[in-house]
C-alpha cells in the first residue's frame, strides 16, 4: 500500500468518520442514455431479439448498439453496450441459441444409434510392443574416471 493512499484514508476517517471510508460517486460524463432508456435497453434484452423485427435470434453487442441508436438516435460504442449491460446486471453467459423453425421430431430421428460397446473389447496392450529408445550408454572407462 502506498503511504498517500494511507494518508488519503485517514484524513477521510478524521473528517467524515466510517461513512468517509465507502466508496464515491466519480464525477465525470454523464450517462447517454437516461434510466428510462436504459430500463428499456434492459427489457430488450430480458425478452430476446425478435427474428422479424430486430433480424436477429440471439442479441450481439454491435446488434444492442444498433438499436439504440434506432430508437434513441444515441450512438454507442460495442464496449460502451457492454459496460451498460454490466452495470444493469446481466453477463456474459448465454443459453445457446435455437432456430425458431426447428423441428425436433426430425432431429431425432438423426440421432444415431450405437450399441454401447465395453471398454474391455477395445483396450490394447502396448507393453509388449514397446521398443526402447536410444541405445545402452558405455561404461566409463578407469582410466578416464581419475
């Protein structure tokens, strides 16, 4: 720990007490997107892209960062949708996307079907075979061993 960082935090303590030791509110830029539409941004993503209206079945953060900028003429970056949907709550981890016209009866009957075939039948003994690699080393020689 550096000793101004240490210093920082007691003059905090001294003036404010523990409430002086949380962390701030940074000032800075302003959110371009107000709560309202960033409350929208987070109702997008709860109930999934529609494949007609937003051409997509899975949202990506450059197709997120096109809608807003349709329907809120704001223009955000791809990191900037990602920090946006961090600080709403949501990850990374995603199902894994599925075809709205999928047809599982014929996805089943594509599955193949093997027996189960016992491990037994297929171990091989390698032992046997196994050659040895590089040849036997010579013995030093006495006279070189002084």
């Amino acid at each position: 720990m550096d000793r101004q960082i240490l210093r920082d935090w007691v003059h905090r303590y001294n003036g404010e007490g523990l409430a002086g030791l949380f962390d701030r509110v940074h000032c800075g830029r302003p959110p371009r997107l107000s709560a309202a539409q960033q409350a929208e941004v987070a109702r997008w993503v709860r109930q999934g892209p529609r494949l007609s209206e937003d051409g997509v079945v899975r949202w990506r953060l450059v197709d997120l960062a096109g809608k807003t900028e349709r329907q809120f003429g704001v223009r955000l970056a791809e990191r900037s949708v990602g920090s946006l949907l961090r600080r709403l709550g949501f990850r990374r981890l995603s199902v894994r996307p599925h075809h709205p016209h999928k047809h599982i009866a014929a996805q089943e009957a594509f599955k193949k079907t093997l027996p189960i075939w016992s491990s037994a039948a297929f171990r091989r003994t390698h032992a046997a075979s196994r050659s040895r690699s590089g040849g036997r080393t010579k013995p030093v020689s006495v006279s070189k061993a002084r």
